[in-house]
C-alpha cells in the first residue's frame, strides 16, 4: 500500500527517486507524484495513473537539478486517485512536502481544526493534512525532525510519513507508526524506502526503523528518535540479495519470473534446514523444546494466499504431530474474541511482513499471553521483529501482486515446522518421518518437472478464455489449493471463480453447473481414500455438461475417461502434492489475464502490500 522513497547526496535525487519508485511500484499504482528541494523551494509533480504518467509530464515540465527528493506510489484510500489527491502535499506557504502510507484515523477532526484556523484544504486526502500542521509547527519547532515528532504526537492510525523542507536542503526526515519504512545507509548520501528493493541499486546496508520513531537523513547522518526526540537503538542489517533479484532478467513479466523461480526458492527454503537422515533443524525458531511440548493448541492466522498456506499446514500439523490446528483469516480474528492461553501458539504467515491485518492479529494474541512465530518472507520486516521466533522462506523478493513463490515456500516452511514439532514430541508422522522428510528435499524437482508442462497449460487457457465463469474442486490438502486457483484467477483475469470442498457440491454449488461450464478438479494421489470419492465427483460434473479440466498423478488413469482435459502432476506424497498441483493453475491465470489483455504484475484496484485494515 504506497510505496515512499527519499534520497539525499551527491546524485541527481529525481533520477534516485523514480527509480525507486520503479521498483516499488507493486505497492500501489493509481497515481504517482515526487518533490525536490532546490534553491530555497520546493518543486513537485504528480499525475493520475501509473508512473509512466508522471514521467510524461516531468517531460514535459522538467524540474530543475536537486539533490534531494521524495518520491511516492499510491494505492489510494481516502480520496480519489486522480492528480490532486496525489501525493506530495504542499503546505499553503510552500515550504512543506509531504507523503505518506497509511491512514490517519483523526484526520478528520485535525481538518476542522485547520479549516477552522482559515487554511484552505485542496485535496480530499488525510494527508494533507499533515503538510499544513507542520507548517504551522514550523513557527515554533527549530528543526524539522523536531516539528514532526510534535506532529506524529497528535496523529492516530497507522503512517509512515516523509517530509522536506525548503530551507533545509540535504535533510529528508521521516516517521513511522506501523507502517513500514526502512533506512539505507551509502556513502556520502543515504536513502529512505518502504521497502528496500528501493535503494538496492546503491546500497545493501540497510537500519530497521521501530515503532513511533523519527529519522532524519542527511548525505552524512543518520539520526533516530523515538516521537519526543530520545534517541532510539536501531537494527542495521546487510539485505542478501542483490538489484538483478529484483528485475525481470528476461522475462516479459515479473509473474512469469517468479513462477519459474520457484524450484530454486523451495530449495533456498529447505538448504540447510533437513540433512541427510532427514532430521529437521530450524535456527531462529525462537521457541524452547519444552515450550513446544506444552503447546496445547495451534492457531494460524494469515490474508489471502497466505491463508491458503495455513489451511494446508493444518492437515499437516494435525496429522503429523496430533496437535489441534485452526486457521483463522487474520481479518477476522481478534474481533471475534479467541480463546488464547499461554499454552496456544499463533503463527502468522505473511510473504511481506508487513500485512496490517495479520500484525494486528499477532499482536491481539501476545497480549493474551500466547507466543507467536512467524512464517515470512521479508528479513527485518514488522512480524517478524514482533514475533516470539520466525522461520524465515527464502523465496527473494516477489514484486508480482499475484503470489507464486512465496505461496510455495510458505508451505514448504509450514511443512518444516510440522515436521520439526513432531520430531521434538516424539509423534512420528504417521508414515516414517526422516522418509517424508527427504520426499520434501525432492520437490523443487519435482516442481521443476511440472513447469515443463507450460505450454500445455497455456494452450487450454487460450482455449477458454472466453468462459464466464469457472470452478475449482479439490478436497483435503486439494481444497486449499482449488481455493488458490480460484483467487488467482479473480485477481489477475478479474472474472468469477470459486472454489469448492470437492464434498460439498452436492450441498449446493453443483447448481452452478451449466453445459461448457470449465470446472477444475484438483485429484488426489491414487491410494489417497479420497481419490476413488473425488473421481465420482468429476463424473458428476461431466454429467451436468461441465468441461472437466483435471489435475492428476503421472499415472492415473482412473480419471481418463471423464477428464476433456488432463494435467500431469508428478507423484509425490499425498501431503505435499498442493507444492506441484498450485502450479499448473498460477500458469493458467496468469495466461488467461494475458490473453483478455490485462496487467499481470499489477492487477487493478490491488497492492502487494496491504497496509492498511
Ligand atoms: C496473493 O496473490 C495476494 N495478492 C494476497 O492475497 C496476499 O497473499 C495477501 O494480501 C497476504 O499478503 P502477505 O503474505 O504479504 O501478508
């Protein structure tokens, strides 16, 4: 949700500033604007639309040379996304700049307040009013850092916000409150960004920012605070990879990149983690034996995608180790009074980190008393620093709004976790645990093996592009992945798609079914003792007029005669096929969003990052 960044040193700050908006472009895209500091002013532009507006219009108007800047990506909330709700902001005298990601909540009586004392709002957002209260506190304040921290004292909600000055130039200074922001440091100029793919180009030194702080940034300090000017500790961190992760490096299309990373990203995930007998280790889990011992019940809270990753953890949590799991839509979670004991652990899943529903749920259940751990793929980021232990996924960056990578490493780290807490209490798997494990260390093959498989997949969606409607079914750990299809598809070719317990047709989705209707039934591993059930749901379907489209094992021909259209699944354990059976459908979507025309890397109304409740 927004993207911010903000430069000082010896480069040109606008040429810094729109490349690190570039790159984090994927945060929000319905309009862009940047501010520069030269010769005792400020000078802004902005523009509806995605960056490539902006640039168009600095173009055309060019700014003058500056060497120091702000630059901001919106995904709007308050106010329409056109050009004067754009950020940055303006105080009435000119002398402020401001951007911002978050909400902010009293905004509304802060704006009474201004209007009352004869400013004059020009933007429908809650932004603004930040430029003018910091104007004002200008006449008082003797520095600009100092005027925000009194500013930051009177706000609620959540807000990373960045602000520059006219007469101070090379000083940018910003805020945090539960919105992400992270410092880079260079040589001689550093870096401000909502993320650090902002300032990889430059820098890999990165400082995390902690709640309620104040940074200001010169070319040569970096200075913390906390919102009443006591300086603060900070944790400064080497980010491990590097810009090219963060490109396209010959793909059309981030998605398609990131899709074809996966193999590596699920090996990244395991190295280290399973040795040769099949042992599982897991640094940084943060949790003692005995604390996993006693543990009397698992709750796994998550958004979107990575709900779907909880929901397969929990088939393999219960199974392997016995120990209740429930799964819970972070969103929901705190408002419906769970029952938390020091003897719950809650994990939250988060490929960013930074998902303001998911933190909110972590932090509802630590003040109940329960641990937290963490599943994430953003070293430093919110959940992770505010969690008991974290496991880490070693995905890279995904800049695609859709996940792939991340999804697929969020199972593998659930998996590793299960197959860790068993181990630690002696449940075994079930079947013999150092097998399933080393089946695990074979998978990014295995994943590898149905990315031959591509074309194939891209054809069928060619085929039914022009369905109006289509339907995932899977059942056990296929029915969080039919889940998964299904929202890939509405997010990326915006058009209806449900998925289903495969049992629960019958109970009332089956009235959906309709002659052509393409139906996609995800099929478990044959010997699975829904295989044989899940084969007469496929029969029912075709007996409706569906177009079955079937995800199946190498060698299943059972489902032959019933299936108008097949995918080949390598086999793998019943547990872990969701890891080659999500696949197939993120190719499919992502075609299928191709062919009708749209963005892929970034779907409308959507940012990858949601931020904001
Ligand atoms: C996935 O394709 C989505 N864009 C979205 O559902 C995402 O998984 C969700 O917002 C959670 O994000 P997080 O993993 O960063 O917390």
């Amino acid at each position: 949700m927004c993207g911010i960044v903000g430069y000082v040193g010896p480069k040109q700050a606008l040429d810094v500033v729109i490349e690190g908006l570039r790159r984090l472009e994927y945060r929000g895209y319905d309009s862009a604007g940047v501010a520069i500091v030269a010769d005792h002013r400020i000078d802004t532009r902005k523009k509806a639309g995605k960056l490539a507006n902006l640039e168009a219009e600095i173009e055309l108007d060019p700014l003058p040379a500056s060497h120091t800047g702000i630059g901001h990506t919106r995904w709007a909330t308050h106010g329409a996304p056109n050009d004067v709700n754009a950020h940055p902001h303006v105080s009435e005298d000119g002398t402020i700049a401001v951007i911002h990601n978050g909400i902010i909540e009293n905004f509304a009586v802060l704006r009474d307040e201004l209007i009352a004392n004869g400013v004059k709002l020009r933007s429908e957002t809650d932004t603004e009013v930040v430029a003018h209260l910091l104007a004002a506190q200008m006449k008082t304040s003797s520095n600009l850092a100092d005027g925000l921290r009194a500013v930051c004292q009177r706000l609620t909600g959540a807000f990373t916000i960045v602000v520059v000055h006219s007469e101070t130039p090379d000083v940018v200074v910003a805020a945090r409150r539960n919105s992400p922001l992270v410092v880079g440091r260079g040589v001689g100029e550093n870096f401000l960004a909502s993320d650090v793919a902002a300032f990889i180009a430059h820098t890999r030194n990165a400082i995390e920012l902690g709640q309620d702080q104040v940074v200001e940034i010169t070319p040569d300090s970096i200075t913390v605070t906390d919102f009443f000017g006591a300086p603060a500790t900070v944790h400064e961190y080497e980010v491990t990879w590097d810009a090219s992760a963060a490109e396209k490096g010959g793909y059309d299309l981030f998605m398609l990149k990131e899709i074809a990373e996966q193999p590596k990203a699920i090996a990244d995930t395991l190295l280290g983690r399973i040795d040769a007998t099949g042992k599982v280790s897991l640094e940084g889990i943060g949790l003692s034996d005995d604390e996993l011992k006693s543990m009397k019940k698992i709750i796994i809270t998550a958004c979107g995608t990575a709900y779907h990753a909880g929901m397969i953890a929990k088939y393999a949590i219960e199974h392997w180790t016995r120990v209740p799991c429930e799964v819970e839509l972070a969103s929901e979670f705190r408002y419906r009074d769970p029952i938390l004991t020091d003897d719950t652990l809650v994990i939250s899943i988060s490929q960013s980190g930074e998902t303001m529903d998911t933190l909110m749920a972590m932090r509802y259940a630590r003040e109940q008393g329960s641990k937290v751990l963490a599943i994430c793929n953003s070293n430093g980021s919110t959940i992770p620093r505010e969690s008991d232990g974290v496991i880490y996924t070693h995905a890279g960056p995904e800049v695609a709004v859709a996940s792939t990578k991340a999804f697929l490493t969020q199972i593998v780290a659930c998996y590793l976790f299960a197959m860790y807490l068993a181990q630690v209490r002696g449940t075994g798997f079930g079947e013999s645990s150092s097998d399933i494990a080393l089946e695990l260390g074979r998978m990014s093959a295995k994943v590898d093996l149905v990315l031959d498989t591509s074309e194939a997949i891209r054809e069928l969606a060619q085929e039914i592009s022009d369905a109006q409607s289509i339907l995932f079914i899977g059942r056990s750990v296929g029915f969080p992945v039919a889940l998964e299809g299904a929202l890939k598809l509405k997010e990326l070719a915006y058009m209806h798609a449900e998925g289903f317990a495969a049992g629960e047709l019958k109970h009332g989705p089956i009235a959906l079914l309709e002659e052509g209707l393409p139906v996609i039934v995800v099929v478990p591993p044959q010997g699975h003792e829904l295989h044989d059930k899940i084969v007469s749901n496929i029969q029912e379907v075709r007996a409706r007029g569906a177009k079955t489209i079937v995800l199946a094992e190498d060698d299943d021909m059972t489902i032959n005669e019933f299936a108008h259209h097949i995918i080949r699944l390598p086999k793998c354990p019943d547990l872990l096929q969701p890891l080659v059976a999500t696949v197939p459908l993120q190719i499919f979507a992502c075609e299928m969003a191709t062919v009708k025309g749209y963005d892929v890397d970034q779907p409308r109304n959507l940012a990858k990052s949601v931020t904001v409740e």
